[in-house]
C-alpha cells in the first residue's frame, strides 16, 4: 500500500508542475494583455477630453455669418490680466520653443549695441548705461522660415490691432534708426514696426522708460506707439525681469530714481509674452507704462519686442 500511495504521489507531482507552470505562464500573459488594453484606454481617455472639449465649444456657440477679413472659426488666446494700471497682459505659452529658438538663430549674427532715441540736450555719451543690451530689427518680411509671420498673426489677434500688409526694413544713419516703409496693401490703420530682438547679458539691463514719444521732448510725432508686445525668447535663471515702477500709482511721488527695479515685476519665461498700453483710451501717455528691464544676474535674456502704433506713416 505503501508503494503504491508514493507512486501515485510522484504521478501526481509530475502532472503537477507542467499545469502549475501553464497556469503561471497564462496568468502572466493576461495580465500583460490586459495591462496593454488598460494602457490603451487610459491614453485614448487623455485624447478624448480635448476632443469633448472641442466639440462643446462647437456646439455651444452658433456662429455668427462673418465678414470680408473675419474668421470662420472661433479663437482662443488664454491670457492673464496682469495690472489695469498700466493695462497688462500676460500670454502664457504665446511662441512654440522651436519659434522662440528659429527667431535667436536669425537675430544673433546680426546683433549691435542698443541705442536710444535722444530727446533735446541728450547725447551718446550722457545717456551711456541707460541701455546696455544688444540688438537687431528683422521683418517678418525678411524671415524666409515664416516664424515671424505666425507669430505677427497671433499677435494682430490678440490685440486685435491688424498687422499691417507691408515691409519695413531698419537701417541705422549716424547711430539713428530710421525706418522706410514699403507699402503694398494700405487698407488697415494700425501700423506694427519691425521686431526688435533683444539679448541681455549679465549685468545688462534698461533704465525704467516710457515707449510712447512725449512731442514735448521728442518734438511732433507723425504716429505714436499705442502699445507694447514683449515675446520673451528664453528662461532666465535670475533677473532680467520687465518692472513697472508705477503700477497702481505707486512711487509717483516725485522720489523715484529711474535705475531702480521695483514695483510690478514680470519674470521672463521662454514662449510667454507680455502686452502693455502705453496710451490711455484718450490718446494720452498713461504716466503709470513707465517700465524697464531689470538687470540678469544669472544667465541671458532674449526678448522680441513689436511696437504697435496708432497708423500708418507717409513720408
């Protein structure tokens, strides 16, 4: 009895193993079939919010018949309101990286110290360390890869102060920059300069200014700068913020020394842009747009700034 009881022991543990391990193995290849399924699942359900998202816009907003210049297609540019003294404006993620890259690579082997518009009794020489960043103008005419007209486009949108169908190329005459305006299609009233591309250094920086023209110390202007759009091309690990000293009327009384970095401080981030007026509803300078840059402590600043006038110029 003995013996057969062990031999059906070791019968049974022979036909044992092989099931034990067929089962593992089937156990093991579900699981990593059914993991594969839940991945699949959970990465479609990641895409479909966006896609619900898209189709709620759609279906809650009728559209309205659109006009000669209009969109077909609704827009949406996030934004944040930054100050309502000045009136500003921060777009997160405004430029893609690889924008914001194509554009450095095309301004860095034109680059030339920064200069200023003299006002009466200023010279190069007295006005040395206002502005100690390096720079160029570039179109987006001039730009064969198209970035800069994307990103003229979105701006247009997001002021909805229409770009201008036209070129204006810089050029520098005795350290004066003049700007000649080749018009082709003169139907909008809004005239966008070229981009000024900016890098600052360490230790490089812009003394709190204003960027209308005041004609009491500028003389008569033929058009005025209504606002200001900063596309901000790289991180900064330390300073080189945008500050607005004046911000809700603060340091207006008279004591504020124009180097100082205080007040509303914007810190730059790569792909995000800043908007500020520098006119009141009026047609006035708003005294509260003085802004400047902050000096970089640590690492560089690119910025890409285009001023926005009020119309168009003819010489």
């Amino acid at each position: 009895m003995k013996a057969k009881a062990k031999s059906n022991w070791n019968l049974k543990t022979k036909l044992g193993l092989p099931v034990v391990f067929l089962a593992c193995l089937f156990f093991f290849l579900a699981g990593l079939f059914g993991s594969s399924l839940v991945s699949q699942w959970q990465d479609s359900s990641l895409a479909r919010p966006r896609m619900t998202i898209l189709e709620s816009v759609k279906d809650k907003y009728d559209l309205l018949p659109h006009g000669h210049t209009g969109d077909d297609s609704l827009a949406t540019i996030p934004f944040q309101v930054l100050s309502w003294m000045p009136r500003a404006l921060y777009f997160p993620n405004f430029a893609t990286p690889e924008q914001c890259k194509r554009i450095i690579n095309m301004a860095e082997p034109s680059l030339k110290p920064s200069t200023l518009a003299l006002r009466e009794g200023e010279t190069e020489d007295n006005t040395k360390g206002i502005r100690t960043s390096s720079g160029m103008f570039i179109s987006a005419a001039e730009d064969e890869t198209g970035t800069l007209d994307v990103v003229e486009e979105k701006i247009a949108r997001a002021t909805m102060l229409p770009k201008v169908h036209g070129e204006y190329p810089v050029i520098c005459l005795n350290n004066h920059r003049i700007q000649l305006e080749i018009l082709k299609l003169s139907e909008d009233i809004h005239m966008f300069q070229a981009f000024n591309v900016l890098r600052y250094e360490i230790g490089q920086r812009y003394h709190s200014h204003y960027d209308a023209f005041n004609p009491e110390e500028y003389g008569p202007q033929k058009s005025q700068r209504v606002a200001s759009f900063l596309l901000y091309l790289s991180d900064v690990e330390e300073g080189g913020e945008t500050v607005f000293p004046f911000e809700n009327g603060m340091n207006m009384d008279g004591s504020y020394d124009y180097r100082e970095c205080v007040g509303l401080k914007v810190k730059p981030r790569r792909g995000d842009a800043l908007l500020f007026y520098s006119l009141l509803p009026n047609g006035t300078i708003d005294p509260t747009s003085l802004h400047g840059s902050c000096p970089v402590i640590k690492g560089q600043k690119w910025v890409a700034t285009k001023w926005i006038r009020d119309q168009e110029q003819y010489d």
